[in-house]
C-alpha cells in the first residue's frame, strides 16, 4: 500500500477526524448527525494516520511530494 497523502493533508485530516469525533461526547451534535459525525471522522482519522485514501488511489490523485526528483534537470 504505498502512500497517497502528503503531509499537509495527512495532519489536515487527523485534526478534522479527531474534531468530528469529539462533537459526540461533548454533545455538540446529536442523533443521526452525531453517528454521520463518527463515521466521517473515524474515516478522515485513519486515512491520515496511514497516509492512504482509497478514494485518492481510485481517482489517481496523489499529494505526497516526489521522491528522488532533482531541480535542474531529469535524473541521471
């Protein structure tokens, strides 16, 4: 499984995961918008901590930065 989030992105959806997650015990939202809130957060949660979405590999999109690419030229 190779990684398909950058590390923007990575701590963009850990944040966010965490955040939603925490809307239920601190009774900020409740009912089915409270159960929408965990699922939507457990899955930015861990498609953050594992640096891969499905959905990114799915559609082609990529935004980790490129390994072993020099300035000046192609590599040799």
């Amino acid at each position: 499984m190779a990684r398909n989030v950058g590390g923007l992105e990575r701590g963009i959806r850990i944040l966010l995961g965490a955040v939603l997650i925490a809307l239920g015990p601190f009774h900020v939202v409740e009912g089915k918008l409270m159960v929408a809130s965990y699922i939507v957060g457990a899955i930015l949660l861990v498609t953050g901590l594992f640096a891969f979405c499905p959905a990114w590999s799915l559609l082609g999109i990529n935004t980790c930065a490129a390994k072993g690419a020099k300035a000046g030229g192609p590599a040799r």
